[in-house]
C-alpha cells in the first residue's frame, strides 16, 4: 500500500524543512521525499496550496474509558482526534475505575487495539484510585505503556505524597503531569474569581489555587529532579511562576489549551450561564489571557494540549453550579490555534508546529513525528486559509459541550494520516 | 397602561428604567388597592402561577401568594429541599412537568446564581426570579426602590448606604444595578472578606469603613448577616462584627436626620442592626414588606394581566 502526497508544502521545523516537494508513503513509513515522484499504483492525496506537518499530538485527552464510555470512547474519541488534525493523544486516569495499575492499562491498550483511529498512549494515576495517599505502580505501569502519571482531575494535595511520587517517578524517567489546583482554595467555585463572577453571582475559583500548587510543584522539582509537566495554566501568575522555574533550572513544562489562550471569564456573560463555558481551571481575565499569549509566543510555554474533556448532554442540561467541568477541545484546536495564534502573529506557523508536534512528543518520549525519509507516515496536512463553521452536528465526539460551536474559524486540518493510513480528508474521518 | 413587552423577571441589570418606572407606577396602584377593605381584583382570574423554592424563604414566598390572591389568580406553593436537588428530578424536568400542567408563571428562588435564566431559556411560560443564589433578587430591589421614592420623590444624587455582607448579598447587587440607572449615589460597606470585586467599574464606591458610607446619606440599607459565615472564617464573632459594622444609633447620626433605615430582613438584633434602629422613626422596614406585596402585585400583572389598567 503506498500514497503520494502531492505537492504540497513541507514544514518541519525540527528536521530544517520548509520547501514544496511530494511526500511518497510506503509501508506505514516515508520511503521518498522529492519533486514529481511517481504516482502509479499510489494513492494520491493533493496537498496543492496546502501544508504538510509532522503529525499533531495532544497530550491531554479524557476518552472516558473504562467505565465512562456513555461520554466517550476509544472509538469516538480518536475519531474527534483524527477529524481534528492529531496522530496521536495521551488520555488521562481519571476513569472508572481510575488507570492506577496494569490491568487497567492493559484493558486500554486493548481497546485501543481494537478501535482507535490514532496513536493513543494512556497516563496512570499518581496515587492509588488517585486519592492522594500510597503511590500507584508507576513503574509496573510504565513497562505496560503508560507514558505519564497524572493528578489530572483529582490533585495530590499532600506535599509530601507529591515529592515521593517525584522522586519515584524520576527514577523510571516518567514525566509527572501536574492539574496545578489547591482545592481549599477552589471550593465549590464554578467560574474564575473576579470581576465578571461577582456580577453573576457565581461561586468563584481564585487564580491563586492554581498558582499556589505551581510554585509549590516547581520548587519541588527542584528539589527532586523530576519532571514536572504542567497542566492547562489559566493564569498569569502561573505564566511567570514558570518562567522563573525554568531559569531556576527545574525541569519544568506546560501547556495551554485553545480555550484559554481564546476565552476569558466574560463569555460565561455573553453566552448567558451556558455551561459550556464551565470547565477546570476556568478561563480568566484578558491580562490572564495576553500572559498566555506571550508566554506561548517566546516560548515559557512548550505545548498546546486540549484537555479534550467530553460530557453527556444530561450533565451540562442544568444550573451552572450543578455542572460538570469541562469542554471537548479535540475538533476545534487547529483551527483556534490557526485562526488566534498564527493568523494574528502571535506565532509562527513553525511554532504551532513545535507546540502541537514535536515538543508534544518529546515531553512524553514517544517517536516525534518527522518529514524525512525512513520516519513513520505521522503526518497532519493543514489548510491554513479554509474559512469555515463549528457546527455541533459535524463533530464526532460522542459529546458536543463546546462554547465555540456557531464560530467562523480561519484555517482546519486538511487531513490526517496515522501510520501511512489516511483516517482524515476534508474534516471527514476515514475509517477503511 | 400596557403590559411589560418581555415574558421573564431575572434581575434588573438588564431591565430598562422604563420598565422599571412603569412597575414602580404600577406597584403605586396596587397599594392603593391593597388599602380597600374588600382586596380582591379579578384580574387574574383563570391564571396560575407556582412559586418553586429551593430555599427557605416565608417572607417572599407569602408575598408572592398574597399577592397572587389579591388579583384572583391560583396560586401553589412548592417547596423542595436544596439538599435533594442534586439527586433528584432535574430542575428542567420539574419545570416542564409543571409547565404542562398549564401554569402561566413559575416564580423560583433557588441557591444556584444563574438558575433562572437556564429555566427562562427552556420554558414558554413566564420565570420570576425570587432570588438566585448571591446573584439577583429583582422583587426586593424593586420594593426597596418604591420605598426609597415614595419617601424621597426620586433616586438620582441620593446617596444611599448598603451595609453588611455585599459578597454574597443578591439584594445588594439587584438595588446597585437599579439605583444605578437613576443616577444614584451608592456606597457600598462591609467587611473586606464580604466585599465584592469589579463594582467600583460601575461608578460604585466600595469602603471597609461603614461611618464613610453612612456620612450624610439618605438612605441605609442594612444587609442581613448569614451567621454561618463565621464558620468559613469570614469574620471572627458576632461582636466583632457588631462593633464595627453593626447599624447602631451612634452611626445612623452619621446619616442625614431624615435618612431612611431600611433592612430586606429576617433581621439579626444585636447583629447588623441594634433594635434602637430597627424599631426607630427613621426604620421603614415594615413599609418595605408592604411595598413588596404591591411590587409584586404590579409584576404579576404586567406580566400575566396584558392590557387593561386595573
């Protein structure tokens, strides 16, 4: 089986290509990189006017499996990857029951197996059932397939749980992923602390409970070694928390998600209490939001990731307060990356690259995705001047609690390949 | 005089001054004929109305009924426990089930911010906001207004006082977004664990010293002290609290002599008012439940009523 991918734009910054040239597929892997390959017997893709990236992958993911397949699955989560641009994805532990040994690894990987349309590497729990107390058999784990622990939705709030499961993540070189959140300080809040909270009379969640566990996590880090990857930054302070980490020399990264790097809390007025606009770490000030704009542009902040985090209709069909945190992100990230950060200047197509491939990879130690010759067919075909409209009956997630549903976006994945596999073409998945 | 062209009452920071005149208007009459010995209009025979309560309230509820009954319409009350809503039926689903039970109103006090406005978005019927959580109590604020102008003929330049926990206070932010269309003047004092954020961007001035905000004004409005805030360390103890924010006569002489002493109640004596003040000659809190009564009066019909005056 081979595929041509014609004449498109080549962009990857890692391996110093930008040039137009044809991409020959054979075998899952990239067997030619040149002008005028040829085509017989291929299956040919146009990349005319288009962009060939290495393949995107997005590190924080909720597929909801085992025990919450009703939100999601393996299926349908990889289908809203594939639809959405990604290769692969890193899903969370926050099941049921929680991914905290490895028969619950192994059940994933099964499943994964069976029915994903895309790379997935699933993350295990720090703590047993994540409760914060005994560690999980991370390095059991690990050799099973695990690529992360995660606090991700329950954080270890015991500092002394946290610098034992630093020192013992470092020594199997695991990355530890950090949902940065004191839940003193968070309470029941339901939207960020502030002005726009105040008029709505909304519960809020203070920026300090995130930055709180921020220098708290660096400054173990540095204490430790271990790496300390984290999670979603919602606020300035966490921007420039980390900013200082990394000159401390702790080995600290993070990420942001298209929702905060796009929104801030006055969308939960302009959207009416829409519960989609709910989610954890909530989005905060413009000031917030232009910290994270700059740290994402001189790079304090080294990834994009989603926190893909679908809900059933039911659980977001009720008063604010009452409902569950979180949005899908999966299918609309290109194109909020493309449309905010590239086509505004904030970055560089180069550097959308980096944040949504290469570092993404790197931080979880998996085959980062390249254009040359010999490396596995991972690649993602942007279409950077496609205008177009999220439309909630398009989307494939089985969840549809998204705020930016209704949005004109400039600039969408043209099509995805996994492995030499086509599994995306027009913002349509592929399933054969 | 015509009816209010919108189909729900959520709060009045999105009500114009010309709604809010025409219910003040409206409310005027009302009490006039809440003074008649026979106090009966039929002019909401055949309408129905449920008040939904996820909270504990007598005084609002009662008011919403009597008020109810004085224009002839069928009035239920139900009261859910708060503690059953989150495993119980769906707020959405209560009120549709109600709904085709051919009501015209729902009028709902529930501890979630925002609740009634999800209900508005999903039922035909008229939403009445009798409080959400620390975000609206429209009624309240709509009674505290025809207090104030009925004692002091309008509300722009008057300098009015809104004492207490402000953070969580849903009667304060329904008088601030009112008052502050007519041009008033207002003060808001508390302690700084009970103050709110963002309120000075509405030309609202904000102050931890409640002798600033009483100085010279025309009307206090003391706030009631949920005394279980003390347990989430908001404020140390009761006379504490008393001894720097209480109401007291000592600072209501602060206040000009003829100042109006108003308080949304169920007072704490003692607490945030002394009784010196509560039951003074300036105090028009019995005035304000009255008033409450006309007010919504005055709302169920320009709602439910339409046209014709009563």
């Amino acid at each position: 089986m081979t595929m041509l991918i014609r004449n498109g734009r080549l962009v990857d910054p890692a391996s110093g290509v930008d040039r137009t040239a044809d991409i020959l597929v054979e075998n899952g892997r990239i067997k030619a990189i040149g002008q005028g390959l040829p085509e017989v017997g291929a299956q040919v893709i146009d990349a005319s006017g288009k962009v060939v990236a290495p393949g995107f992958i997005d590190i924080h993911v909720h597929f909801r499996t085992p025990g919450q397949e009703y939100k999601e699955d393996i299926r349908s989560g990889t289908a809203a990857a594939v639809r959405g641009g990604f290769v692969g994805v890193a899903c969370m532990p926050n099941t049921n029951p929680v991914i905290d040994n490895v028969t619950v690894v192994n059940y994933v990987l099964q499943k994964v197996a069976a029915e994903a349309l895309c790379r997935v590497w699933p993350t295990g729990a720090i703590t047993k059932n994540s409760k914060g107390e005994q560690l999980a058999e991370a390095g059991d784990m690990k050799e099973a397939g695990i690529v992360a622990i995660t606090d991700d939705g329950r954080p270890v709030e015991n500092p002394e749980t946290m610098r034992q499961a630093m020192i013992y993540a470092h020594q199997f070189g695991l990355l530890v992923m950090d949902h940065a959140q004191d839940k003193q300080l968070t309470g029941d809040g339901a939207m960020h602390f502030g002005k726009v909270s105040s008029y709505l009379g909304l519960k809020g969640i203070p920026s300090v409970s995130e930055e709180l566990h921020v220098a708290r996590d660096i400054l173990l880090s540095l204490e430790t070694g271990a790496r300390v990857h984290i999670q979603h930054v919602s606020s300035k302070t966490t921007v420039d928390l980390i900013r200082w980490g990394k000159q401390m020399g702790a080995k600290v990264t993070c990420e942001a998600t298209p929702h905060h790097f796009t929104l801030t809390d006055e969308i939960v007025l302009e959207m009416n209490y829409s519960t989609n606009t709910k989610m954890n770490p909530p989005v905060r000030t413009e000031a917030d939001r232009q910290a994270i704009l700059a740290g994402l542009a001189d790079g304090t902040i080294d990834i994009i990731a989603t926190d893909h985090a679908p809900h059933h209709f039911d659980e977001k069909e009720v008063e604010y307060q009452y409902a569950a945190f979180g949005i899908t992100g999966l299918e609309t990230a290109v194109g909020l990356t493309v449309d905010r950060l590239v086509k505004q200047g904030v970055i560089t197509l180069e550097q959308m690259i980096r944040l949504m491939s290469t570092r993404p990879a790197e931080l979880i130690g998996v085959p980062v995705p390249a254009l040359k010759e010999g490396a596995a067919a991972d690649i993602t075909i942007l279409d950077l001047d496609r205008t177009w409209k999220v439309e909630a009956a398009e989307m494939v997630s089985k969840s549809k609690n998204s705020p930016f549903i209704g949005w004109e976006l400039t600039g969408r994945p043209y099509a995805t390949i996994v492995g030499g596999a086509l599994r995306m073409q027009d913002m349509k998945v592929v399933t054969e | 005089m015509t009816g209010l062209k919108r189909k729900d009452i959520l709060g009045l920071k999105d009500m114009s001054t010309e709604e809010m005149d025409l219910i003040l208007h409206t409310a005027e009459t009302m009490k006039d004929i809440m003074k008649r010995p026979i106090k009966k209009l039929p002019t909401l025979r055949g309408k129905s109305f449920v008040t939904l309560f996820y909270e504990n309230s007598t005084r609002t509820a009662k008011s919403f009924e009597i008020a109810g009954k004085y224009l002839s319409a069928d009035v239920t009350g139900i009261a859910i426990a708060s503690s059953s809503v989150a495993k119980g039926e769906t707020l959405k689903d209560t009120a549709r089930n109600l709904e085709v039970m051919g009501i015209d109103a729902v009028v709902m006090r529930h501890p979630a911010g925002g609740a009634p406005h999800f209900l508005a978005e999903r039922l035909k019927c008229s939403v009445i906001n009798a409080g959400d959580g620390m975000h609206e109590h429209p009624t309240q604020g709509l009674l505290d207004m025809m207090t104030i102008r009925e004692k002091k003929g309008s509300f722009k330049g008057l300098k009015v006082a809104i004492v207490g926990d402000i953070f969580h206070s849903r009667v304060a932010r329904s008088n601030v977004y009112g008052l502050a269309k007519y041009g008033a003047d207002i003060w808001l004092a508390g302690p700084s664990t009970m103050l709110p954020q963002g309120f000075e961007d509405m030309g609202v001035h904000v102050t931890t010293r409640v002798e600033e905000a009483m100085e010279g004004a025309d009307v206090v409005n003391v706030l009631r002290l949920q005394l279980e805030r003390q347990e989430k360390g908001l404020f140390p103890s009761v006379p504490e609290y008393h001894k720097f924010w209480g109401v007291n006569p000592a600072r209501l002489k602060l206040a000009k002599t003829d100042a109006l002493l108003m308080h949304p109640g169920p007072m704490n004596r003692g607490v945030e008012i002394s009784t010196a003040v509560a039951d003074g000659d300036q105090s028009v809190i019995l005035e304000q439940v009255t008033n409450g009564v006309a007010v919504r009066m005055a709302i169920l019909y320009l709602l439910l009523g339409g046209g014709d005056a009563a």
